[in-house]
C-alpha cells in the first residue's frame, strides 16, 4: 500500500484510550492520516477497534484523534485517525507545516486528505 501522506518522527509521550482502559504510549510519528504508537504495555485489541489518543504537545496544547486499529504487533500499534476536534486538527496542521518546511507539499497533503474522505 503506498503512503498518501508524510509522515512526521515525533517521539512524544501520549495516553491511548481503549474500551479496556488507558495506557501510557509514546508516539513515534504521526501523519494527517495516521499514528504509529509504541507501548510497553498495550492491551490485546484486533484490527478495527476503535481508540482514542491523547497526544499533550505543551501547556494546554494537545491533540486528541479518534480512530482505529489498522494493526498491532508486539510493542507496535498503527492507528488510522478518523476524526479529531478543530483544535487538535489545526496543532497537527501546524506541526506538519512545521516539519514538512514546504507550504505547497502541506496543502497537497490536506488536498489528498480531503479527496480520501
């Protein structure tokens, strides 16, 4: 499967929310489409359970993104982001705008995002 989006090495600590509770991640990178989480202590869940993710950026910054399972393997969990609030959407914006350097790849990348949706 090609990638549509860049993805951005981020290695921030993170809260996963499952239907089993919560547990401490950490986030290895992030994209406008999706996260790869790391996670010493992840609960058994299967492709397609629904998560949520509560990545604290700085003060009250943060981003939060509901989403689900694409895949887990041992310490790794890859999550497809399908909804997150205004807030969150424009820090994740900032923080790829930031970490791209380029304005005319972010808004090809927010055009692909659109378009798959």
């Amino acid at each position: 499967m090609e990638r549509r989006f860049q993805r951005i090495p981020l290695e921030f600590p993170a809260t996963l929310l499952t239907d089993g509770g919560d547990c401490a991640v950490r986030v290895e990178d992030i994209s406008l489409k999706g996260l790869l989480l790391e996670g010493a202590d992840l609960p058994v869940m299967a492709d397609g359970d629904e998560v949520s993710v509560d990545i604290p950026l700085s003060g009250e910054a943060r981003i939060t993104v509901e989403g689900r399972v694409c895949w887990h393997e041992g310490l790794w969990l890859g999550v497809e982001i399908e909804a997150m609030p205004l807030e969150s959407a424009s820090h994740l914006r900032r923080l790829v705008e930031l970490n791209l350097g380029d304005e005319a790849l972010l808004e090809r990348e927010f055009a692909a995002l659109i378009e798959a949706h």
